[in-house]
C-alpha cells in the first residue's frame, strides 16, 4: 500500500506541462481568481506564505526547496490556478477517479461506496463503467464518495 498522506487523482488524459501554462501565472490565478489566500496555500503545500508570496513576484523560484515538495506543490497549485471546474476534466471522470483511488488505496468496493451513498451497488458499478445513471443517484453517489473520502484523509492525518 502506498503513502496514505499522498493524495493524488490520475486521469485518462495527460494536462498541459505546469511550465506551459505558467506556474507563477497559476499560483497568482489562485489566489486573485480564485480568492486561495497564501495561508491557505502554506497550508495546503507545506511552504511558507513569504516563500509562496515571493515565488508569486519572482524574486525566487522555489529551488531552496526539496524537489519533491516543490513540484508537489506547485502541480496543486497549478489545478488550483486552472480551476478546477474546468471542461477537460468533467465532473463525472473526477468522482470515477475518486472512486477508483479508493479502491486502489484502500479496497473500497463499488458495492461499499454505493452503500455509504444510500444508491444501489449497479448503479455505482454502471457509473464507474461510464454508462448511464440518473441525475438524482449521481449526486448521491458523489456527496457519499466525497464524504467517505474526507473521513478517510481526516483519520490519516489523526
């Protein structure tokens, strides 16, 4: 089993390269697009608000840093900066990937989260199949998944 405080979604399709869109550019759409204070950031990443705040002006480039804390980082910024509501990754692909981490992870059936959602373990297995399922049982399925996945993180964190 992997690190359970590394928190990742994997995706069909591959998103732009962070260099490509600008990682100072996205940092500075979080926080003045998408109002994500730098405490919140520093939060979020681990860096401090001055590093962040900096990087954000170009005074530095982050390379005081551990690699792999900064391109932690900066890639969750990046999908904070882009937003995450954007069309190249529908809402239906984010709970499948949800969904998917959890069983990967952690051995969450399709049967187990449809049962936490109040649905019926097909249509979660019809969902994450990418055939059809009712408006009314999506929504549940995602508010269930969702919560379930936020007590899972919550008690990791414990």
């Amino acid at each position: 089993m992997s690190d359970p405080n590394e928190r990742f979604a994997a995706f069909e399709e591959d998103l732009p390269p962070l260099e490509a869109a600008g990682s100072r550019n996205l940092l500075n759409d979080a926080v003045d697009t998408y109002k994500i204070s730098f405490d919140s950031l520093t939060r979020l990443t681990g860096i401090g608000s001055n590093d962040l705040e900096a990087y954000s002006s170009g005074d530095t480039d982050l390379e005081h840093l551990d690699s792999r804390q900064r391109s932690a980082a900066l890639d969750l910024i990046a999908f904070l900066g882009m937003g995450i509501n954007t069309p190249e990754i529908p809402p239906e692909e984010r709970l499948r990937a949800i969904m998917k981490g959890l069983e990967d992870e952690f051995g969450l059936t399709a049967e187990t989260l449809a049962l936490h959602s109040g649905v019926e373990p097909s249509d979660a297995q019809r969902f994450l199949a990418g055939r059809k399922v009712a408006a009314e049982k999506r929504f549940k399925l995602s508010v269930g998944v969702l919560f379930l996945y936020f007590l899972i993180y919550r008690k990791t964190e414990i």
